[in-house]
C-alpha cells in the first residue's frame, strides 16, 4: 500500500511554498468566493470570461508552485463523477440548463484544484495549526486531523477490497458486477465505521480531552 498523502509535495521549494499558511487560507478563501459568488451574478458571456480568468491564474500558480501538473489534474478528475451526476439529476428535474450545467461541472473542478494546490504547497499540520489560532471550531479541525491521519488506512481497505473482488468476481460483468462492488461498498462503510470505533474506544482509554499535544 502506498501512502499518498494529499501533501506530499508540500516540502518543495517555490515562491508559492514560501509564503505563509496564514496567507495562502487567505487567497484560497477569497479566490473560492469569487469563484462560487462573485462570477455567478456576471452576465452570461462575462461568466465564461471569468472562469477563463480564474482558471488561467490559478493554472499559472500551480505552474509556479512546481506541483505536478498530472497529481493536480488527476486529483481533481475525482470530483467529476459526483459533479456530473448532481447536474444530470438537476438538469432532468428542470432546475438547470445546460449551460448551467456545464457552468457548475468547471466550478467544482475549479474549486477542487484550488484545495489541491493549497494543501500541495502547505503541510497539513500547520494549515490545521492556522485554523485552530483562528478560533474554528475544534470538532471541525479534529475531524480534519483524523481524515489526514487514517486516510491512507481506508486506501489499504479499499485495495485488499478490490483485490478479493478480483480474485473472487473475475468473471462477473453487467448488473452482477455491479451488485459486487455495491456489497463492497457497504463492506467497506462497515469496516469503516468499526475501525472509529475502535479508535475512539482507545483515545478514551488514553484520556484524550479534544486537545492535540
């Protein structure tokens, strides 16, 4: 199992690495609100012009930062399905048009590589560290640390789900195959929730009061 950590690239060296975690939570902040909120009241032909702006500088950040362009990309590309299928859902159920479905596909796309590059150019502790002496709500930010910390433990569940899968279902295809990996789904919310409790069971035991040391 490989531990691919979202900031993996964190420890590069680029102008973009050296500036603060305060500042860049910042401009990721203001750079999302102008993306999910201040392009959308442009007019029509001015919102594609605004996210060709901001996809143009946001590219060209990522360019400086030295971040793999395909981990970005690649990374990115997750969201896609879960985006499509929210639009598709609202575009049948008349609440979009396809202009606005394709509007909100780029926006999401956008605001997922924005994140990326934030966490590839900032370690995840400290963006944790500047969140919490800004007062954010401690649940949020231990919820955030044990998402970083297991992540690569749900990864390590997945393959060896995916392997038994292939072992075992091979040669299962159409609605059959599609039962399988439903089962593994569920298999895998289980183990997962199993998995927190054992961990909470134990941080109990150890006297854990919500305070990271």
């Amino acid at each position: 199992m490989k531990h691919a950590f979202i900031d993996r690239f964190a420890s590069l060296e680029s102008p973009i690495h050296g500036l603060t975690p305060s500042l860049k939570i910042r401009l990721t902040f203001l750079a999302l609100v102008l993306l999910l909120f201040g392009i959308p009241i442009l007019t029509i032909p001015h919102i594609w012009h605004g996210l060709l702006l901001y996809a143009g500088l946001i590219l060209l950040a990522a360019l400086i930062s030295r971040v793999p362009f395909p981990f970005l990309l690649t990374r990115s590309a997750l969201v896609l399905p879960f985006s499509v299928l929210i639009v598709v859902v609202n575009y049948f159920s008349g609440n979009f048009s396809f202009p606005q479905m394709i509007e909100t596909v780029c926006k999401s796309l956008l605001s997922i590589f924005t994140l990326l590059l934030l966490s590839s150019t900032t370690p995840f502790h400290e963006i944790l560290k500047q969140l919490s002496r800004w007062r954010a709500p401690k649940l949020f930010i231990i919820i955030l640390s044990f998402m970083y910390r297991y992540f690569f433990l749900l990864a390590g569940e997945i393959e060896a789900l995916e392997r038994a899968v292939h072992m075992r279902h091979s040669s299962v295809s159409g609605w059959k195959r599609i039962l399988v990996y439903t089962n593994m789904i569920s298999m895998l919310l289980v183990r997962s929730y199993e998995r927190a409790e054992n961990v909470y069971q134990a941080m109990q035991m150890r006297g854990f009061t919500g305070d990271f040391r």
